[in-house]
C-alpha cells in the first residue's frame, strides 16, 4: 500500500470516529442518566407528590403501588427515575362520576375512590375483589364474582362477623351478603370471593364514612351506572322532610 492510500485509509477512519463519537457519546450520557438513582430530596419530593393527589395510605410502597394501579403502570412498588418521573407529572384521580358523594370500586385498576359532593376524592385504598373462579370451600360452592352495577349499603357491622366462608372485618353490606370490609390479605389482583377486601388499618374509617344508604358505584370499562339520579331522589326527599 503507497503513502498516498495511507494517507486515504487514516482520513476515512478518522472521519468515521469523529461522527460516531457524538452519537455513541449522547447515547451513553442517556443510558447513565436514565440508571442515575433518586437522590433523597427526590424521594422526599415524591412521597409529597402522592400524598397531594390523594394517594395517602401511610406506606411509600403501598402509595406507590396504588398509584400505579389507578395509572395503569407495572405494579413494581419500586420507585425508579421513570416512576418519579410519571409521578412528577401526572394528575390526581378523578371520579367517574363527580358532583356527588358516593363511593366507587373500579374492578380494571382494583381501587376505590370516596367522593364528597363538590365532586373531590376524599379517599383511595387498594382493593381485592372476586376473582371469577369457581370454588368449593367449607361445603358452598359458586362463582366468586364482584357485581358491577349501582348499589346501596344496606347494613353494616362494627368489628368483626364471622361469615360462612371467614372472617369480615368492620363490613358494609351492598348485595346479597357481599360487602366492603377489611381483610389482613389486600392482594394486588381480584382475588376475594365476591367481597371488596380494603386493608385492615382502613376499615374502621371507612365504616364511618359509609351510613347506610351510601350509594356505591362498581364498573369496569364494560360496565358503568351513574349514580346522579339515586342522588336527585335523595336531595328530594331530604328537601320533604326538612320542610
């Protein structure tokens, strides 16, 4: 090989490293940018950012596993760049339904949400309801399946009440003996024979929060009763009696 193609060959490959290197060099900065760990005033920074948009269950990993079901998110429980930055931009949950108080349990992000009439969620906890599997259990057998529809609590009981298929923790009727109540196991798919299991540290609160009477919501994206005209009907005759 004479100088000349020497010459050519050395020009060519310092080309080539010269309009690689930009690229390769952007690539690796994102690549180390994206691995960089949160520093501990981001961590600070997004435990406040959920607890402002009401995602308030007194446990980092359980505020962040809720919010990532509400998202629609993996449920990885594990705070990472990308999951601070999805919180740091995202908004707080909104009822299907605003403009009066009720409570509603979307069974596709298995959560619940407590409204009050100004249409605010005042409350969001995880949830576990039916599974859709047939079982066998304790001599009964059926289907452990959620209805979705709008209903009313019935009735409710303070502590606990053994049911013929176990123990129901502060529960509030809605259908057929199928109720919102705390459970020790809130799994993170629908996992209870009907029932809506809410963690045990919320269940006192939210027997509080639910008379007798509270109309419930329960939809997935199939499903949906609005719950406005049971409310007209109660506003009406509120009204008669008042007058």
């Amino acid at each position: 090989m004479n100088t000349r193609h020497t010459l050519a060959l050395a020009f060519l490959l310092t080309l080539s490293l010269l309009l690689l290197t930009p690229f390769e060099s952007a690539a690796a900065t994102k690549r180390k940018a994206v691995k960089r760990p949160l520093t501990r005033a981001e961590l600070k920074k997004a435990e406040r950012r959920l607890s402002e948009m009401g995602y308030t269950t007194g446990v980092p990993q359980s505020a962040l596993i809720l919010f990532q079901k509400w998202e629609g998110r993996k449920l990885t429980g594990q705070l990472t760049r990308n999951e601070f930055d999805a919180i740091m931009s995202a908004e707080a949950p909104q009822p299907r339904d605003p403009g009066d108080a009720h409570v509603e349990v979307d069974v596709d992000r298995q959560v619940l949400l407590l409204t009050d009439n100004e249409g605010a969620v005042k409350k969001i906890l995880p949830v576990s309801t039916g599974s859709n599997r047939r079982y066998n259990e304790k001599g009964i057998r059926g289907l452990a399946y959620t209805p979705r529809g709008r209903f009313r609590v019935y009735a409710k009981i303070a502590g606990w009440r053994r049911s013929p298929l176990g123990l129901l923790y502060y529960p509030n009727y809605f259908s057929d003996g199928l109720a919102i109540h705390g459970n020790p196991s809130v799994p993170r798919s629908p996992q209870s024979h009907g029932c809506i299991r809410i963690p045990m540290s919320a269940a006192a609160d939210i027997s509080r929060r639910l008379p007798v009477g509270t109309i419930l919501l329960i939809y997935d994206s199939q499903s949906f009763v609005s719950a406005k005209e049971w409310a007209e009907a109660d506003r009406q005759k509120q009204e008669a009696i008042v007058r």
